[in-house]
C-alpha cells in the first residue's frame, strides 16, 4: 500500500512533469526502491477516479453555475484498445481532452471519447455565461439549447494568425494604424493595461484605445478576402476572420471577456506533453482519471500552491470531508480550508481529521 505522499508525488512526476511510469520504475530502482509501473498504473488510476467523482466534479459544477466567462479549448488523444480476443491487432482509438478555464477560479480538464456537440452539450450543460472557443461548430448548439443560450466569443489569437498566413502587403503598410491592428490580433497588450480594470472600465477603454484598430484589421482582411488567389491557408484564414467578425468583436462590449483564448491554449500543453511521453492512455477509463488529475495540478499550478503537498493533504482529508463541502478542498479555496485543519493532525501519517464547521471558511 501507497502512502498519501508518494501518490501525490508519482501524480506530479507524470500528469506534472510528463515522466511516464516506465521511467519512474527506473529510477526509484536506482534508490534502492523496487516499485512496478502496474502498481503506480492502477494507484493513478484510483485516485484519479476518486478524485473525478469528488472534488474535480464539484468544481466543474461550481464552474458552470458560477463562473461567468469560460474559456475552452480540444486536443486528441491515443486510447489504447482492449483485449483483442483471435482477432487481429488493431489500431489506437482517438479519444478527446477538453480544456475549460473557469474565470480566474479552475482550470479543469474533461476526457470525451468523440469531438461532437452531444459532447458540448453536456459539458456545458447548465452554463449560461460567454464561452469563449475557436469556431468549431460543436460548440454552436450552446446558443441553441436550453435553459438560457450562452454567449459565443472567438478567439483573436486565431484571427491574429491572418496577416502572418498571406503573402500580401501587411497593413501596415496601407494604413498608419495598421501595424497596431496586427499587434492587437496577435496577442500583444495594448499600451493602457485593461486586464488590470474593472470589466465595465476595460469595455470603456476598449472602444477607445482599440475598437479603432479592430476596425482597421476587418477592414484590411475585407480588402485581401476580395482578391481571387485560389484556395490556400491564406483564403482559409481570411475566411475565418470574416465568418467570425460579430463573435471576435464580443471582446469590445464585454470587459469580462480576454482578448485571446490563449490561457486554455496553454493549458493543453500538459496533454500535448504526456501525448509525446507516453505516446497512449490505457484505457478510457484511464484517460478519465488522468483528466481528473491534469485538472488538480494545473488549478494549483493558477493558484500557486505546491501540487505535491496539495495533493498529499487532500488524500488525507477526503474520505472524512462532508460529501456535499467537496468545493472547500478545491485549490481556489484550500488556503482558507487548511488555515481551519488542525496542523498536528494533518502532520500524521493516518488517523483522525477533524473537519472544521462551514462557517469557519471563508468563501471568496
């Protein structure tokens, strides 16, 4: 059996560090610790499950009750089959890791074994706030069912890959304010600093310092979008921007909303990494897990606590905390719940955890 502490550090070492089981064998070998890659396989596992069904899945409610802004994003995954019985081999399936940022609040990852907008729906379902996504039309059935339709937000960093995909003249060049359009599109922060507003001052400041160069932006891709050069990644770009001209023009009305979607951009490099380290997941069950885990770390990760501690103290506090609480362990309220913990009682390796009254944390 696994101590709290040693799962938390072999969750960290792979969904953190992307170092696969095999190699972590290897090296705790070298330490004189013999431990198999299966018992770390079906540990992870476990406690990715667990962790799923408790704290993960509070925070993805709270998230689409909550929070107002959601920022999404999808990468694929290789799922390995299962026993092929006579038959031939067969290949990996692919499955799908969602990425949502929930405000300044989580950042939660959900495995999904198809890219489809029953996926979305369920995902998303009860949220009524701005999503903000690439143009995928999965996500156009958010503004179609109910209860409420939620408000769809492109990304700019998408559109801000226009100028760099044309071959044409720049703006630039055309237009004084031109240059300035391209850096707004491609993610750079504009001279006053709006994320450090009020939403309702950023969307004041917005239709000042950068409505102007949005405008000169569609106006320049209007222009290029005319001029027949055959269907290539420049059409494709320049299509993009027009069809998404009212949901990218959002982030003028909207102070809530970022300029770009590049935060849950981000997020998916962990996936991207574990994809390149251990090239399959074993099963979908297993992916599961590993989203449930992908989400704790990187929710540490915004809020700057130790994921390895984290990880070691929730263990030991779980399976004593009130079923209906399981948001009070999540990493956006752990400092204020672990100022109420007894520090001695944390400090054992097992025993009795007691858990403090509702009323004693503060909810931010």
């Amino acid at each position: 059996m696994l101590h709290s502490s040693v799962l938390a550090w072999l969750a960290v070492e792979k969904f953190g560090m992307g170092v696969p089981h095999h190699r972590l064998e290897q090296q705790l070998a070298c330490e004189g610790v013999p431990l198999d890659r299966s018992v770390m396989c079906r540990n992870m596992e476990e406690i990715g499950s667990l962790l799923s069904a408790t704290v993960v899945s509070a925070m993805l409610e709270h998230a689409r009750t909550a929070c107002q802004v959601l920022s999404t994003d999808a990468t694929g995954a290789a799922i390995q089959p299962g026993p092929r019985g006579e038959g031939p081999k067969r290949p990996c399936k692919k499955g799908h890791f969602f990425t949502i940022v929930a405000d300044c609040d989580h950042v939660l990852f959900e495995y999904a074994s198809e890219h489809s907008s029953s996926v979305v729906a369920q995902l998303f379902k009860g949220f009524t706030g701005l999503l903000q996504s690439d143009a995928s039309s999965v996500y156009d059935i958010l503004e179609r069912g109910p209860p409420g339709p939620t408000t769809k937000a492109r990304r700019w960093s998408a559109a801000g890959r226009t100028a760099g995909a044309t071959s044409s003249t720049p703006p630039s060049a055309s237009t004084p304010s031109g240059s300035r359009a391209c850096c707004v599109s491609a993610r750079s922060t504009p001279p006053i600093r709006l994320w450090r507003s009020s939403p309702s001052e950023r969307a004041r400041r917005r239709l000042g310092a950068v409505k102007t160069l949005i405008d000169d932006f569609f106006a320049w891709v209007a222009t290029e979008a005319r001029k027949p050069s055959g269907r290539n990644l420049a059409t494709k770009a320049l299509g993009y921007a027009l069809n998404q001209e009212h949901e990218l023009r959002r982030v003028l009305v909207d102070g809530r909303l970022p300029l770009d979607n590049s935060r849950s951009e981000r997020a998916l490099r962990s996936i991207v990494v574990g994809r390149k380290a251990w090239l399959f997941y074993g099963s979908d069950a297993h992916a599961n897990a590993a989203a449930a885990i992908f989400s704790l770390i990187a929710s540490c990760r915004l809020h700057r606590l130790d994921p390895t501690a984290y990880l070691d103290d929730l263990l030991r506090v779980l399976p004593q905390w009130p079923q209906h609480r399981y948001l009070d362990l999540a990493p956006f309220r752990w400092q204020a719940t672990r100022a109420q913990l007894i520090a001695r009682e944390l400090e054992e390796p097992l025993g009795h955890i007691t858990v403090p009254a509702a009323s004693a944390l503060a909810t931010p």
